[in-house]
C-alpha cells in the first residue's frame, strides 16, 4: 500500500477540485520546496494524515482545504499567510510546526500537543504571549536539518 506522495512544482489541479493521481489511502504528503499554488476546497484525499509544505508555499488556506484525518502538518519558512478560524481541523490535529518566516495571526488554534517554531522566527516572544492554550511549544535550531531527518525516519523505518 502506498502511504506517502510528494508533490512537484508542476502538479495540476482537475477542475472538478480533485488532485490528479493521489491515492484516496495516501496517509502523508510532501510539497517539494518549489511548490507554491493554491489548493482548491475538498482536494485532498481525507485519508491523509501528515502534510509537510515546502519552503515556497505561500498561499492562504480556505475552510475545507485541510482534510478532517490531518494530524501533523508543516510550514516550510517562507509561509506567512494569516490562518484563519476552522481552517485547521480541530479533531486529530496534535502538532502544527511553522518556519522562521511566519509573522502573522492563527485563529482559535485547536488544542494541540506541539506547535514548532523555527529558533530564528523573531516573532517567537509573539507565540510565548499569545498562547493561551499554553500549547507545548518546542523551538528547533536547524529546521532543515530536523525535517530531513524525519523524512528520511519515514520512508525507512
């Protein structure tokens, strides 16, 4: 059974608002780092359990985008859209990880086991004062270095 897809540059949308060729028991998707086009509302398959967005994706999410299964899902450093309420699914979210880059709000973050931030994000003090949640906040001094690592732990373990 095939779990895992990475997404090129060059990956179109149908448009009848379903990706191309990703298997509805795909569990985890990867955006390469030139990815940066927007996802269209109810696209990718509910299965999916982890997304990981490379550094170029900049794009504004929408309700209904996310699929509800989501547990993990990574912004790459030069994310820096506002998230918006109920754009994250509340149901099995448990860590949410954001680059270095990302200065802007998040609505009603669900509660979470981990939200990461990148050590050179300077807007750190930012998520200490407004985490009311007090959501367990984990910093990483080489992100890329960490999500190689991850990856590679994925794919071989």
């Amino acid at each position: 059974m095939l779990r895992a897809i990475k997404i090129e540059n060059t990956f179109v949308f149908k448009t009848n608002n379903s990706f191309i060729d990703i298997p509805p028991c795909t569990e985890f998707l990867i955006f390469d780092d030139e990815f940066n086009k927007e996802i269209p509302q109810n696209s990718l398959p509910e299965e999916i359990k982890w997304i990981i967005f490379g550094n170029s994706f900049n794009q504004l999410l929408d309700v209904n985008v996310l699929p509800k299964k989501l547990e993990k899902i990574e912004f790459g450093e030069n994310f820096n859209q506002p998230i918006m309420k109920n754009v994250i699914p509340n149901s099995n979210i448990w860590m949410i990880t954001i680059g270095k880059n990302f200065s802007q709000t998040i609505e009603n973050i669900p509660d979470l086991g981990y939200f990461i931030v990148d050590k050179d994000n300077p807007n750190m003090e930012y998520f200490l004062k407004n985490n009311p949640q007090n959501h367990c906040i984990e910093y990483r001094k080489n992100y890329k270095t960490w999500w190689e690592k991850k990856i590679n732990s994925f794919y071989y373990n």
